[in-house]
C-alpha cells in the first residue's frame, strides 16, 4: 500500500500569535512585532481572547497597504473593513482601531502622499 504524505509549502503554514514577533537566530522570540507593540501602547485589550486575529488582521491591513498605499481620507474605512469581522468583549474595539490608524501613519509607505 501507497501512504500518502501532506506537504505543506511555508506560504501554507497558518500564523499563529508569535508569527509575526521578531526572532533572533536560533529562531527564538526576542521582541514584539509592531503590530503588538502598537495594541500595547494603545491598551487594545483586557482579557487577550481576540488579541491573535486583531493581530493577523492588522498583519494582513499592512500587507495590502504595502503594496497598494491608501489616501489618508481612507484610513479610518480601510481599517474598519479590515477589523470589522473580528469581535472583541472587552475593550469596545476603538482602542484597537486607534492603534492600527497611529501604525498605518506611522508607517512610511502605507499612505499616499497628496499633492
Ligand atoms: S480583549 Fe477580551 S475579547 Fe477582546
């Protein structure tokens, strides 16, 4: 009998919550991403539960954002579309929405320059 092996390519891989932190060489975590140092300072949330998909999320936001920049008019839409699924119990979402508006302007390159 044939047995059969899954492959996964590295592009399949699902990212959890340390996914996006910074690691050093061995691979250890070192340090948190932007994103979560971001919901840090903003005090995102209380209880933690939804934290992992605000995360992932706002990981996907700034991906897209990379790649195709926004107007600064858009922000506040182009994040409420992007956040709008997750549900958080806790701290009414706002503390979330302000953080990823201060990263997406604090990021070079994520907001068109108007002239
Ligand atoms: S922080 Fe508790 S559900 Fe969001």
């Amino acid at each position: 009998m044939h047995q059969r092996r899954a492959f996964l390519r590295w592009q399949d891989r699902a990212r959890t919550i340390e996914g996006p932190a910074k690691r050093n060489e061995q691979g250890e975590v070192i340090d948190m991403s932007p994103v979560q140092r971001k919901f840090l300072e903003h005090f995102s949330f209380q209880c933690g539960y939804c934290t992992p998909g605000f995360v992932n999320a706002t990981m996907v936001l700034l991906d897209k954002l990379k790649r195709e920049p926004i107007a600064k008019d858009q922000i506040e839409a182009t994040i409420m579309a992007a956040l709008n699924d997750h549900i958080c119990r806790c701290t009414g979402y706002m503390r979330y929405y302000e953080a990823v508006k201060d990263l997406v302007l604090a990021t070079p390159g994520l907001v068109k320059d108007v002239a």
